[in-house]
C-alpha cells in the first residue's frame, strides 16, 4: 500500500526576506539518507497531530551556507510527514538539492522555517556566492540555478528557482541576457519575469519579440510573467505595454492591458479608447474599466464582469461615443 | 433650498454625485468631464492601490464653495471638487432621488435606459447656479408685501461628509478577512451648527445599507456591505442637514462593493521525481468583479465536493481518501495550488508513478472560497476537478 500522496493544498504566501529574516542558518544542500530522530511533531509546525502526522529526519550534506553558522559540514534536519493522505507537509527526498531556511528545534537538530511550502530545489555544484549580505547571496545563489539548469528535464526546478529569485525584490544584471545561455527562451523569460518583478521596466523590450505569436517553450514561466507585467505601474513602460496588448499570447495581452488601465499617463484615454478594438474580450473589458476609473461620469460605464459578458455592445458602443464627442468637442 | 460642497480624495477611488435624477447634479458632472485637470487628478484614482496603507486612508468628502475646484485651471495637487448640488428652493432640503432601487444601479439620467449614459451639460431644467448673497438676512419688504411677513431667505449649511476609515468596501459572503473592510463609518459635520443628519441609500441599497436599513440619523453612521457591486460607484449615499437655526445642506457620495469574483489560471509547473514522487503546483491570481486583482493577502480554502475519490484507473491502490482540506493566506496576485503524489514504496503502486505520460489515476471535484480559512467559508470563486495523474496533477 502506497504510504504517501497528497492532494491539492494551497500554498501560503512567502516573502523571501521574511522567511530569511525567520531563519538561523540558510543552506544549500544535498538530502541524503533517513536517520533516526526524536523529536515532537508539535514542535515542528503547530498544526501537526501526532496522530496523522510524523517528524522524518535526514541528513542532509551541505553545499554552501548563505546565512548564520551550520558548525559542520553535514546538519540533521527533521521534516513532517503525513501517515495518512492529505496532509499539507512536504517532507524531503533522497538525493534531492535545496536551499533550505531552517530553525534550530532541539540542537544539533534543525526543521524549516516554513515546512508546509516546498523547499526551494537547487542544483549542486554551484559556483560560491559573491555577496556575503544573505539576501544578496540568496539572490546570486539563485540566479546561478537559473542560468544553468537544464531547460528540458529541469524546467520546473528553473522556474521554482526565478520564483525565489523574483521574491527577493532585487533588480538583476539585464545586461545578462546577451549571454549564449540566454538565447534559451524560457531561461530568456524567466529572466525577464524577475526583473520585472523587481520593477525593472526596461525589460519590457525584450520581452516584446518573445510574445509576438504564442510560445509554448516559455508557457512555464507565464505564472511568474504575468502577475510580473501586470502589476507594472511606471509610465515609462507605458508604449511598449502598448505593444503587448497585441501579443498572441492573450494572457500576456491581458496582463498589458491590466497594467495600462492602472496606469498614470497623458495618453491613457486615448489608448484605452483603441483597446475597444482588441480582438480579445479580456483586453477589451480591461480597456472599458480603465476608462470608467478615469471618467466615472459615464454613468453605469464600468460593469461587473458578467454584466459586461452578457451585453457588451451596450458598454464599448458608449464609451467610443463618448471618444467621438471628447475629440469633436476638442476640434476648432 | 440645499448647497452640496464635495471634496474627495483623489487618491481614495471615491466619486461624489449627485442624487440619482438630480438634473443640477447631472450638469455639474457633465462640466467634471471635460475638465482636464479633473481628468488628470482622477488618473491617480483609479482602484489600483496594493497597500493597506491606502485602505485606511480617511477621505475628505466636503468641503469648497461650488466653482471653487470644478476649473480646469485648479490644480491635480489640490483638494478638488467632484461635484455639487445647486442649491434648489424647490426641494426645500430635499434631494430629488428616488428611493433605493432593488437591485440593480439605475443610471442617474434615464435618458438612454439601458446603456451608459454620458452625462450632458444641456439639462433643461438646471438651476442657476445660485450663490445666497444674502444668506441669513432677511429680504428687503417690497410695497405690495407691506403687512405680511416676509420669507427669510433660507440659509446654506456647508456639510462635510467624511470616510474617516476609507472608502473601501468588500463583501466576502460572511467572511471579513483582514484589511478588507466589510463596513466604513461615515461622519458628517456641517461647521459646528447644532442639527439633524438624515442619511439615505439613494440607489443601491441592495449592495449596502446601514446595517439592515437603508436610512439612518445622527452624525455617524456605518455603512455596511450587502451585496457585490454590479457596477461601479452604483451604491450612492445621501446626508441632509436641518439646522437649529433653519439652515439646510445636504452631501452625497458613491461606493463600490467589492467582492473576489473569479480566479485567473497562470500556469502549471510539475516537478517530476518519479517513480517515487511528483509535485505540480498550478497558479491562479484572484480578481473582483471587476476584474482587479484583490489589493492584499487573503485567506481561501478548498472544499472537496466528493469523498472518497473517484477511481479513474481501475484497480488502483493509490490514496484512497483525502483527510485534510487545505487553507491558506495567500497572495492573490499569484498563489499555487499543489497537487502532489508520493510513495516510499514505488514498487507498490498501481499503477506506477511515471516520469511522463500515463493515464489518469483518481480524481474530485470541489471549489475554492475565498475570503476565510474555515473549509467551506468564504465566497465561491472557483469549481475545479483534482486530477491525479501517473506523471503530474492537474486542475481541470
């Protein structure tokens, strides 16, 4: 009988710097064997129950140490697993490459910071850190799994890893992007998703010929892409979100077009006014909003989304009017 | 006789209009619209803000004589008036509303039922605006008046009507998560005049009233959330002021009730350790009605709809029942789901873990609520199927 598995379980929200801040030591590491280990469940996350849930401990062989003093060259970590299915815990594997954020429970035993979400999968052999701060060499220690990890069989282990890499907050080298390795399109947009994410409007640009039609190879870094383009809010990206709003891709369209109705910009109700005319209905509801956020004397001009669903003519026809008599009126 | 002043915060996604058929009200907005620097000042309004700090914002709603900030020469810097009520003998006090409507916002010039109506500055019927030059004095008797008492001239209070909490407003089926206000105090002042306050929901009281009524009295009233929006702005408030002293004002305001709506899928990443694991978290971000990602952390959770689940393979011995529903504060810009199989004992599985294809294994439905982390709490944003495949998970 199979003693494990899972099902869908919601991972929390993770600020990087405040699981960081959370953690004595931050190690990349190898996990090696089970050993035996005595330890509370309780004492690893507050909602365990001994009655469903069991500490698991491994060995684990360290790689480098980006924060605090691991005193030895291997650490004992204890980890939760359910006995039963359905349990939120994600315990370790043998042979598997991490960085973990771990507290001391019960030294010389450590336990992750947060053991209910995945700990961050690395690749060994990884270069030294350059910076000595840890977020810093958090940050260095990730990009380098970015830049290296197999886009094929490691993909997910690259996007887990520019993931991480975006939650420092920290702008990257974009410059680096002009290196074979990034010739790549998924290791290309991963890049690009965590400078966005870092608010580096500048990488809007590159990110255009990436989207011109749909691109499969970089549909695994869309998650991170997305939320990155449209949280967007500095005008100077304001022409080339312009440009997205055209992008094949309709998620990428969508993330422009959400980002341009949000943001501050001479030309946003002209602009808005020739998204009515986008082919995709995500982009044009997005349009009709920002208009209505902008002008909210157009009464009723900004529906709920189904209303908008299920008459739209009744909605864009308005607002084009409304365009028409802006500009007629403005006219000598 | 009533004098409307309006200030609003920019800042604070707030719109002050006037009363539903109000026609001075309604050529007054027409004027806001082509203000240019109206225009500008309202680009930095819109319902973008990510940062608690902007919910607790307390907001300004009166405060400027009428022409005071409705020129395109005032700057987007400066407090600015949104919008004014001519002062109107005719209605002694009275705003010209309707009552709350039943449901659905009605748009405030019924001039094009059923579409969005661009509000005009060709109102037949507008008031002049009207500026009491001889507020609380009395008018001069005229010969033919000689004997009888003569009409004092009503006098004009100016009413402020304040957010002091914010504007915001969420409505979560119940839930009331942190930092997403389910109800906001409202507080009226008219320049220290002892009085009456009298507030009405004038148009969509089905999406919020003042905790089970749609009229209120006092200087400080809550607004609380009912119903989602089905418009913005569609919830419109009214305060009318009765002084001691015979003066009268009145203020109105327009809200939005928000509430999370639906969850955008981002994408799938399965990391594959097979054939003893697999781990795939599949990303979602959570929007309102609107279509606005929610501004802050919030609490979901997963309601598995069948148990045991379905046995797709058959003749599997792969878990049998989920135990714990899982719940979580996440960030609705992006959040994951993860959807994992594992085993110690590969060599058990029917069938086995594989490191791509394969067929699908088990499966159930259930939903996602957002809004609390109680299992089957919340609002009901999205219905999914759990898959569980030989090489990956899946939301279908």
């Amino acid at each position: 009988m199979p003693d494990g598995g899972s099902s869908g379980a919601p991972l929390p929200a993770v600020d990087i710097g405040s699981v960081l801040g959370a953690a004595e030591v931050v190690v990349a590491g190898t996990v090696g064997p089970p050993v035996a280990i005595d330890v509370s469940v309780s004492r690893l996350h507050a909602r365990a129950d001994a009655r469903y849930d069991e500490a698991v401990g491994s060995k684990l062989a360290i790689l480098r140490t980006l924060k605090g003093d691991a005193r030895a060259a291997t650490i004992d970590v204890a980890t939760l697993r359910g006995r039963v299915p359905g349990r939120p815990w994600a315990p370790l594997r043998d042979g598997q490459c991490l960085v973990l954020f771990l507290h001391s429970v019960a030294p010389p035993l450590w336990a992750p910071v947060m053991p209910e979400a995945p700990a961050l999968r690395t690749l060994p052999r990884l270069r030294a850190p350059t910076a000595a701060e840890p977020l810093r060499a958090l940050a260095s220690e990730l990009e380098q799994v970015v830049e290296r990890a197999d886009t094929g069989e490691q993909a997910g282990i690259l996007v887990e890893a520019a993931l991480a890499r975006a939650g420092t907050g920290l702008p990257v080298d974009l410059a680096a992007i002009e290196r074979p390795a990034f010739a790549e399109h998924l290791r290309r947009a991963a890049w690009l998703a965590i400078a966005l994410a870092a608010g580096q409007t500048e990488a809007l640009a590159p990110l255009i010929p990436l989207f011109a039609t749909t691109n499969p190879t970089i549909e695994p870094v869309l998650a991170l892409l997305v939320p990155a383009v449209s949280e967007l809010r500095d005008p100077s990206g304001f022409a080339n979100l312009l440009a997205l709003t055209t992008s094949g891709c309709e998620d990428m369209a969508w993330a422009a077009a959400y980002a341009l109705r949000h943001i501050d910009h001479p030309r946003a109700a002209a602009e808005l006014v020739g998204l009515l005319e986008s082919p995709s209905q995500r982009v044009r509801y997005q349009a009709v909003m920002g208009l209505a956020e902008r002008e909210p004397n157009l009464i009723d001009g900004g529906p709920a989304v189904q209303r908008y669903g299920e008459d739209e003519a009744r909605y864009v026809g308005p607002w084009r009017e409304w365009w028409h008599s802006r500009c007629a009126a403005a006219s000598p | 006789m009533q004098v409307t002043h309006a200030i609003a915060d920019p800042a604070a996604m707030l719109q002050l209009q006037g009363s539903a058929g109000n026609a001075a009200a309604t050529a007054l907005l027409a004027r806001a619209v082509g203000s240019p620097a109206r225009r500008s000042a309202l680009r930095g309004s819109v319902p973008s803000d990510t940062s608690a700090a902007t919910a607790n914002r307390g907001v300004l709603i009166v405060g400027a004589p009428l022409d005071e900030g409705l020129s395109p020469e005032s700057s987007p810097a400066e407090p600015e008036v949104l919008t004014s009520e001519e002062p109107t003998a005719s209605t002694g006090g009275q705003p010209t509303s309707t009552p709350a409507d039943g449901g659905a916002p009605a748009p405030a010039t019924p001039t094009n039922a059923g579409s969005p109506s661009p509000a005009t500055p060709t109102n037949a019927g507008s008031p002049s605006p009207a500026t009491p030059t001889n507020a609380g004095s009395p008018s001069p008797a005229t010969p033919a008046d000689a004997g009888a008492p003569v009409p004092a001239t009503p006098k004009v209070a100016h009413v402020v009507m304040m957010a002091p909490s914010g504007s915001e407003l969420w409505w979560f089926d119940g839930g009331n998560p942190g930092g997403y206000p389910s109800q906001q105090p409202l507080q009226a002042t008219a320049a220290g005049t002892p009085g009456t306050f009298r507030w009405r929901v004038v148009r969509g009281a089905s999406f919020a009233d003042f905790g089970g009524s749609a009229a209120a009295t006092g200087p400080t009233v809550s607004l609380v959330s009912k119903a989602p929006s089905a418009a913005l702005r569609d919830v419109a408030v009214v305060v009318d002021f009765t002084g001691s002293d015979g003066s009268t004002g009145t203020a109105s305001f327009s809200f939005t009730v928000r509430a999370p709506h639906h969850m955008t899928r981002l994408g799938t990443e399965t990391t594959n350790n097979a054939p003893t694991s697999y781990s795939t978290l599949v990303s979602y971000s959570i929007q309102d009605q609107f279509a606005t990602t929610l501004p802050r952390n919030v609490p979901i959770n997963e309601k598995w709809d069948v148990k045991p689940p379905k046995a797709d393979f058959a003749g599997t011995n792969w878990p049998s029942f989920p135990l714990l529903e899982g719940s979580a504060i996440v960030n609705p810009a992006k959040w994951s789901d993860e959807v994992t199989m594992s085993t110690s004992t590969p060599t058990l599985m029917i069938p086995p873990i594989l490191a791509s294809g394969g067929v699908l294994v088990e499966s159930f439905p259930g939903h996602w609520q957002v809004g609390q982390s109680a299992t089957g709490a919340g609002h009901r944003v999205l219905d999914v199927t759990w898959q569980f495949f030989q090489d990956r998970g899946a939301h279908a």
